[in-house]
C-alpha cells in the first residue's frame, strides 16, 4: 500500500546538454604572436566565425589565437548558435602546441 508521504527525493530540471559540454582540444592554426603570450591557466573567449567558412575560435583579449576542430565541433557550433557561451583554458604549451579545456561558462 503505498501513501502520501514526504519523501526526499525532488525532480531536478533536465539538464540541457550545452551545459555539460566540456573537452580537450589542441588549436590549430596556432598564431605565435598570440599563443606567445599565452600561460597555463589563461581563458580563452571561444566564438563561431561564420566567414570564409564557420569554425570556432578561440581570442585572447581579442586577438584570434587559433581555431579548434575535434570530435564535439558540430556539438559546440550548435551550442554557440542556440546562444551558449563558451571558455577555453589553457592547459599545457609545448613548443606552439596549445593544448585548452573547452567548457560552458
């Protein structure tokens, strides 16, 4: 038999899947002017470029370090495009080879 209670658990709001979209990527097309200035640490704005032909961005302090590419690229154009914001964190520098955290901010 079962009755009216207060029990403890409590429906949580479905998580959008925009906010859990986190992954490492390298960026390439590296731009030695910027990643120069980059540490370990250091966020990135991470932005969609529509022309000559959309890929993602990554800026700091709003010169273009690179761009990103990888598995979850279509997941995070489609997250930029429904309005999302997105950080990238530096996470390593070997040589010009920057290697950032990509997560919702």
């Amino acid at each position: 038999m079962s009755g009216s209670g207060s029990g403890g658990w409590t429906p949580s709001a479905p998580s959008n899947p925009c906010d859990q979209l986190s992954f490492f990527s390298v960026i390439t097309s590296p731009q030695p002017a910027v990643i120069g200035q980059l540490g370990v640490g250091a966020v990135l704005n991470v932005a969609l470029q529509a022309t000559p032909q959309t890929a993602i961005v990554v800026d700091y302090n709003g010169a273009v370090a690179g761009a990103l590419t990888g598995t979850k690229i279509t997941n995070l154009i489609s997250c930029l495009q429904n309005g999302y914001d997105f950080t990238a964190e530096v996470i390593s520098i070997v040589g010009g080879k920057c290697t950032v955290r990509v997560k919702a901010k």
